[in-house]
C-alpha cells in the first residue's frame, strides 16, 4: 500500500496501446485532472441509451461536481482509466473501493465497484473487454480482489462483457438491477478468455495489412526508379485487385494519373477510404505523413523509410515517435526500415515490397526481419521452384525492417488460423518476448509446422529487446521444447520447410534407404546415424538400375512396416538425358502413390534434370501420417500447390487437387537434416496431442498460504532478499522441500558440539563463497566417524585455507550416497521462470551440461528433463551401478516449480547438492532469492510492447 505522500503519484507503468477486436489500436491510461474538457466532449458524443444504462436514469450532461469527481483519483481507492484514439476519448472505465456496508472505504477493504462508459461509435470493438483487463489489473496491484458491478437487465451488451471474461463470479437481482460480483485472481478460463481475444486482435491487424482494399504509395518519384516509384509499379505490375494511388506532394495540381495510377499531391485529397499507405519518404517527412493518413482514417503503414534506430540514438528517437504518433491514430507499422509486404493470394494479388518479381502462390508463410535474408529467401524459393527441387511458393511474406510495432508474433498470430498458410519459415535476428513467442509457437506448431532460424543473440540496430540473462543456447532449446524446429542456416530453413510442405510426417525414425549408387547410400546411411536416425543398410540397385527397379525397390521399402520414410540416392546414367530423368521420375512418384503415409525423399548428384522431373511427378496423396495427431481439426497437414515454374499461375490449385512433390536435394547430409527436423516435430506433435499434468499428490505437503505470509512478512525488510539458511528452510518447508540440517562451526569445540547434536558420520563444509559446492579444491570433508577424525579435518581445512571466519565451515550428518545433481530456477527479464537441472560438478558446468524447462512444468516435462542431459546414463545404472530413485528427482522438480509458480515474489532458487541415492534424495544445500514482483507481465492485460 503507498503512503499518504506517494498515493497521488501518476503511475504512468499503467498507460499501454492495445490491439481492439477489429484490428486497430488505442491507449489506455490514468484519467488525471486534466482530462476536464476531453471528458465533458466524450459524453456529449455518447447516446442518451448509453447514459441511461451508465446512470440507471436520464442524464443529459456532467455537471460541474460530476467532472471534477471523474477527474480526480488517488490511483488507490480511486482509480479512473480512458481508452483514447487520436488522443480523445472513446470509453471510460473507474473504480471505487468499498467496505462491507458498500460505502466508500480505504485498504484493508479488497473490494471495489467498477462501471464503464464506451462511445456508441466504438462499441462491438472490444474496448469495454481491454479495459476491464486493465482495470482488474490495476485493482489487483491496489490490493482489491474483488469487482462488484450493478447493471441494468437490458443492458445485454455489458452484461456479456463481464460473464464472458472467465472470472469467478456471482450474480444476483435485486430491484430491477443485476449485481454481478467477481473475483479478480486469474483464472485458468480467464487468461484462456485474454489470449484467443488476444489472438483474434493481433491476427485481425495483420490482416488488415495484408489485405487491404485500397493502396497509397506516399512518396512516389515524378521519373522513373527510386523506391516509391519502384514499389508502384511491383504493385501494379501483380496485377493488385484493389484501389491504387500515387502520392506525392511535388506532383503539379494538373497532374491526375501517373503510368495510369491516380495521382495525388497529398492522402487527403484522396475521394474514398485508404486501407494502407506504403511510406517511402525520407525520414524527416514522415510524421507529415502519419498525421495525413490518420486524419484520412488510414488503417496501416508499411514504412520504407530509412534513418531510424538503425542510424544510431537520433534516429531510435524518431522511431519512438513515430511509433507513438501512429498508434494515436489506431493504425500500426510494418518498418520503419522495411522491405515490404507480399500477398499472393488471388483475391489481394499484393506486391508492395521491393523485391521486382514476386514469389509463385503457394502456402508457405514467409517472415524476415531483415531485408537482405528476406531477398536471399525469396530468391532461394524462386530458384528452386524453377527446377532443383520442385516448385513450392508463398502464401504470404513479410519484412519488419525495425521492427518497432508489428512483429514475428503478431504475424505468427495471424498464420495460427490463416487457412492459406501450412508452414511457416521464419528468420528472426532477435526475440522481443521470448515468452509470448514460445506460447505462441507452441499454439502454433500444435497446427502446423514452425521453422525458425534465429541470430546468433545480438539485437540489430533500431531492434526493441528485452535484455536476458539466458545463454542463447538456452533461448533456443526452450524454442524447441514449444514445438519449433529451430535450423542454423537459411538453406536448411528452405531444405526443411520444402519438406514439411510437400510430404507426410514421418511416424518414427527408421529410414530405408536405396538407390544405385552404393558410396552415395554410405554417406546417406552416416549422415543418418550422426543424426540420431535408425537407418537400415543401404540397398545398392548398382548403375545398372532402370526406373522400374527404382520402382519395385521403393515399394517394397514403403510397404514394409520396420520402415517410416525412404530416402532415394541417384546418380546420372552414362548417355541418359531427360528422357531417362522424366522416366525415374515417374517410377518414383507411381511407387510413393501406393503408400501416401509416408515421406519420401530423393538425393541426386548433378540431376537437375530429375529435380525438375519430379516437380511434375505428384501424386494427390493425403499429406497427414497415420498415427500423427492433428490438434486442430481444421488444419491438416496439407500438400503445397504444385506451382509451374514459369509463368506463374494467377492462383493456386483448388484444394482438392493440390499435389505431394517429392523433395530433392544435392546433398546427402541436407535431405537427412530436414527429415532429423521433421522426425522430431512428429514426435513433439505426438506428445504435445496429449499433454502432462502435475500430480495432485504433490498437494497434500503444499501450504500455499503458509508460504505467501511468510515471503510478504520478510518482503518487508527490503526490496531485494537473499534468505538466509533458516528462513530458506521454512519456505522451502511449505512446499515439501526438506533440506539436510547444517550447524555453523566456528571454531572446533563448536564443530564437536554440532556433531553431537547432528549424530556421527557427518561431514565438514567450507561455505565461503570461493570455496562453495568445489570439492575438488578439498574444502569438503566427509565420512568423519568420531570427534578425533573431526577435530584433524577442521585443522587440516584451517590450515590450507584461512581463519574459520574466511572459511565459514558448517557440520552436516551425512546422507546416503548417490548422484550429486543442481537444480536452479530463476525469473528471466525476457523468458519468463526457467527451471534448469543438471548434475553436480566442474565437468558438467565446462561442457553446459545443462537442460530447461519453462515454469510451470508437468509430470512429463519433469521425466524429460532428467533425461535430456549428456550425463543423464549416470543417473540409470551406467556401466553396472546402480540407477538412482529418479521419481524422487521428479518430484523434486515439481515442486520447485510450484513454488515459484505460485509466488512470483521467488526470483531465484539454487539446491545444490541435491543427492540423488538408490532410495530418495537429499537437499544438502540451498538459496532463495527474493524481489517484489513486476506490476505487468506478460500475464497480465493484454498489450503492445512500448519504447
């Protein structure tokens, strides 16, 4: 609770910009005393229906004593937030807290009454639903758990606002009104409520960007080249099915067409609506821009413009605001700094990019934070739909340039459900919110296969990141464990993409492999075993091999049950030309027909000729693998358009009859890392269609309460906490978590008498912080079975390394003997609570032998987790010992992960050594850390990143 000198303070962490339902944006933020006049022009513009609802009577206008009453809050008993566009008012939302009897009342009263006030004009768009996020959100850092609410039976439309928000709740009806009451806690069904209404906003404003009616390219050239006038024409040229404009302030008054486009000297002189304006003005003309497109009612900018963050501190400025300016007009930006947008859909039939050819319609999503990749994919994916490997092509692709509003996860958002898409590629030099991306992706990869390429860490200029203290190696298996199949080049992004759009999921990892070249099987059988594959010996049909041996053999791989997919080896016959190409061709594509559930593959040597025949070899196969769940019923795996490499189609084959391509690759090590990748995928697929839980057992030893009285009682001593070894016990007592007793030993005499207390064997410790969990360094002692073997350790320790204050030894009985192992969780800034497991000791820290999870975890993660290490054979019996209790470990883990799950006050927690022994576990040491936690997170309302 603040202090009377602070209650008043602004609290600006509350204002955000949020996506509404429809698309656009708007801000939200705290009502202050200078909002007098916005407030009295909102309500003029609300219906007399509205005011009725709002005041349970006719009332016309706000008197004087209304406005000063709506205006001045304390932001603790009384708070008052506005959703503004274009900096007014659109709807209203307050709170004030009362006592029991229902009067006004301060803390320790936890409930509060809450109303709302949305203009007619913007109803239905979801603004009532982003406030009553925001507000709870705000009540809950207040102290207040509870909302109660009185409306009237006919005002449906806010009825269903608060039933809908997935809160527990309780309704009654009392003269001629409905009070509704509930509490504020999230809710499994209230945070499921935020993310698909999430989902659906953030989806619906990538939308609106890449399919808009209407086109403006603001900054077109009077001559030929230049970027605006490039970009008009690749729009053009694709044959765009909406309204296209061209602009630009220098063009004379006479002047009403350019190359046939309509020509314009500003946005406002444009006669109808302008759904997206493509910017392409230097830097310092751009907020001339915003403004006339907001004013014209502008829905979103692709910003071609350079000279931002990219530039250095002036130019990250600049982009801070003009990602303001924009978002106070509702519209969102792809750029600055971007390479453009690309729609291949035949209804949008959308070019605004500077790439001069466009990619062939397809179904693969395409996202590049970089302009430079964004080109060299595009032009992979051309290359090969011209003959290496098949033809394939885009659904749509997007280049975010600076990435300073729209970003990987609001496209990601949109390809979840966009029934055009069925893999996604994406490049990203840096994650903004690692967490919000690996619950996305994990969404999304439950539907439909997520490739990632990420940078090396390292953020680009003008990119907004979040600062982690996680290793990148870290990041990126916490992307893999949300379903990403996470490549190191774009060439394996292309190679494994082109796969998973073109074949079935393969159920397992057994390969058969054949061909008529045996050192090409060799090197195919090698790559496989380096991959993790169970390959079969590679049948060698010799070069003497026809097209129907080539058959005849990949039938019968295909057919036999100990096989999950079949790479083909070929190399060229002497005196065969695209006659012999065309013929293996078929025999390939005739065989796979007969077993549809299947991948198959082909490595080629120099066989151009076959790549391009087997882009025209297809079969009409279903692409989904028996056994392979699909998540989502309305995304099956489906086959990509069997594109014609030249000229493109004007759109894509129905879906009936889209084709299955066999992939080909000119490497044998290529084609196997793509089937690794998609052996894996299959299996995360499998497991994610049937997720793990947390045992209610664990329960039963958990005082949840307990716990968040003790930490809010020691928060009360700082902001930042280290407990100390007792307080550390009790905490991780209340949750199950027993730590093995030590009893400080200061000198001898005090180490005999801890002995005595503890009971013989024990062992003697040295904490000293260089000295901490180093056995190998000697500053441990263990197995001392009397006082005499004590006394000499503690001289010996004395002797080699100091004073017993510099040592700050500490006796402790011994346990039973086992695997030492370390378990840490930590909150991190950017990814959220990480649990990481890994076993004890210098060797395992040198090579990161070290696995994650991210908090929380099920039973099924927890068992993973122990077996994802390189070290883990020594936790099972390796080489005849015996296997430890790794049930005992498991819950262990769990519980770890209730703990700080539930108390988001835990920071850090360290249990190291944990003892893992044939019969239970022992926590030898332990260390809590803990902070008052983040007003927001990512778990809160729903809202964009800011600068």
């Amino acid at each position: 609770m603040q202090s009377a000198s602070d209650r008043h303070e602004y609290p600006a962490h509350w204002e955000a910009d949020v996506v509404l339902r429809d698309g656009g944006t708007a801000r939200i933020r705290p009502i202050t005393v200078d909002d007098a006049d916005r407030l009295v022009s909102f309500y003029e513009q609300v219906s007399d229906e509205s005011k009725y609802y709002r005041f349970f009577a006719p009332y016309p206008r706000l008197s004087a004593k209304d406005v000063h009453r709506f205006t001045h809050h304390d932001f603790v008993d009384r708070v008052g937030l506005a959703a503004t566009v274009g900096g007014e008012f659109i709807a209203t939302v307050r709170y004030d807290r009362i006592g029991a009897d229902g009067m006004a009342a301060s803390a320790p009263a936890d409930e509060a009454e809450v109303a709302f006030l949305v203009q007619d004009a913007h109803q239905g768009r979801g603004v009532a639903s982003a406030l009553l996020e925001h507000i709870g959100a705000v009540a809950r850092e207040r102290g207040i758990r509870r909302f109660a609410a009185e409306v009237l039976p006919a005002n449906v439309k806010m009825i269903k606002v608060f039933t809908d928000a997935g809160y527990t709740q309780k309704r009654s009806f009392e003269d001629g009104v409905v009070r509704l009451e509930f509490d504020l806690e999230p809710t499994d069904r209230s945070l499921a409520v935020q993310y698909a209404r999430e989902q659906r906003a953030e989806s619906r404003s990538v939308q609106r960007l890449l399919t808009p009616g209407s086109v403006a390219v603001v900054g077109v050239g009077r001559t030929p080249g230049g970027v605006g006038r490039s970009v008009l024409g690749n729009i053009r040229d694709y044959g765009f099915k909406g309204r296209l404009y061209a602009v630009n302030k220098a063009f004379p008054d006479e002047q009403k067409e350019l190359d046939g486009i309509p020509a314009h000297r500003s946005v406002r002189d444009i006669d109808g609506a302008v759904d997206l304006a493509v910017v392409a003005v230097p830097a310092e003309q751009v907020p001339e821009v915003v403004a006339e497109c907001g004013a014209h009612g502008v829905q979103g900018l692709v910003v071609l413009s350079a000279g931002y963050a990219e530039s250095g501190p002036e130019g990250r400025e600049r982009q801070r605001e003009l990602v303001r300016h924009a978002r106070a007009y509702g519209m969102r930006i792809i750029g600055p700094n971007a390479f453009g947008i690309i729609n291949t859909s035949p209804a949008v039939r959308l070019n605004a990019s500077l790439a001069p050819e466009a990619p062939r319609p397809g179904r693969i999503g395409l996202f590049a934070q970089s302009g430079a990749i964004g080109i060299a994919l595009l032009s992979r994916l051309h290359r090969r739909g011209a003959g290496v490997t098949g033809e394939t092509g885009v659904s749509t692709f997007v280049s975010s340039g600076n990435r300073a509003d729209v970003s990987g996860n609001d496209v990601l958002q949109y390809w979840y459900d966009d029934p055009h898409t069925d893999v996604v590629l994406m490049y990203l030099e840096s994650i903004g919110n690692p967490r919000k991306f690996t619950r996305l992706a994990r969404r999304t990869a439950a539907a439909k296969p997520l490739v990632v390429v990420q940078g090396a860490g390292t953020a680009p200029q003008g990119h907004a990141v979040r600062a982690t203290r996680l290793p990148h190696t870290t990041v990126s298996a916490l992307l893999r464990q949300a379903g990403v199949i996470r490549v190191d080049t774009i060439t394996e992004l292309v190679d494994t993409g082109l796969l998973l759009a073109r074949q079935p999921l393969p159920t397992g990892p057994k390969v058969a492999i054949l061909g008529n070249s045996e050192s090409l099987g060799l090197l195919t059988y090698d790559a496989c075993v380096a991959e993790g594959l169970r390959p079969s010996t590679p049948l060698d049909l010799t070069t003497a091999a026809a097209p129907e041996d080539f058959h005849a053999a990949l039938a019968r791989a295909l057919a036999d049950d100990s096989c999950d997919a079949v790479i083909v080896t070929a190399i060229p016959a002497v005196g065969e030309g695209s006659a012999g190409d065309a013929a293996l061709a078929e025999a390939l594509r005739s065989a796979a027909e007969q077993v549809p559930g299947k991948p198959v593959l082909v490595v080629h040597v120099e066989l151009g000729g076959l790549a391009e025949a087997l882009s025209a070899a297809t079969s009409t196969a279903p692409q989904a693998a028996a056994g392979t769940p699909t998540i989502r019923a309305d995304h099956p795996f489906r086959a990509l358009d069997r594109l014609r490499a030249t000229p493109a189609p004007a759109e894509p084959p129905a879906a009936e009859t889209r084709d299955r391509l066999i992939p080909a690759y000119p490497a044998a090590e290529r084609a196997v890392r793509a089937l690794a990748d998609a052996v894996q995928y299959a299996q995360w697929r499998r497991e994610a269609a049937e997720p793990g839980k947390v045992p209610e057992s664990l329960d039963a030893a958990i005082d949840e309460k307990g716990a968040a009285d003790l930490i809010d009682g020691l928060l009360t001593r700082g902001q930042g906490l280290t407990l100390g070894s007792e307080e550390t016990c009790e905490l991780l007592g209340t949750y199950g978590i027993q730590v093995h007793r030590a009893l400080p030993a200061t000198s001898a005499d005090a180490a005999v008498q801890a002995a005595a207390t503890l009971g013989y064997p024990v062992a003697l410790k040295a904490t000293a912080p260089h000295l901490r969990h180093r056995a190998d360094l000697g500053g441990v002692r263990l197995d001392l079975a009397d006082e005499e073997q004590l006394r000499r350790a503690y001289a010996e320790l004395t002797e080699l390394f100091g004073a017993p204050d510099e040592l700050r030894p500490v006796v402790q009985g011994m346990a039973p003997r086992g695997v030492d192992t370390v378990i840490r969780a930590v909150i991190d800034p950017a990814a959220g609570a990480v649990l990481s497991f890994g076993l004890a000791g210098a060797a395992s820290q040198l090579l990161g032998d070290t696995a994650h999870r991210l908090i929380p975890v099920t039973d099924r993660e927890a068992a993973t987790l122990v077996r994802s290490i390189r070290t883990a054979p020594l936790l099972f019996g390796w080489r005849g010992s015996t296997p430890v209790d790794t049930p005992a470990l498991e819950e262990l883990l769990l519980r770890v992960s209730r703990l700080v799950d539930d108390h988001p006050e835990v920071v850090a927690v360290t249990l190291e050594p944990v003892v893992v022994a044939p019969r239970g576990l022992s926590v030898l040491g332990a260390s809590v850390r803990l902070a008052p936690p983040p007003a927001r997170d990512d778990l809160g309302p729903r809202t964009l990143p800011s600068y």
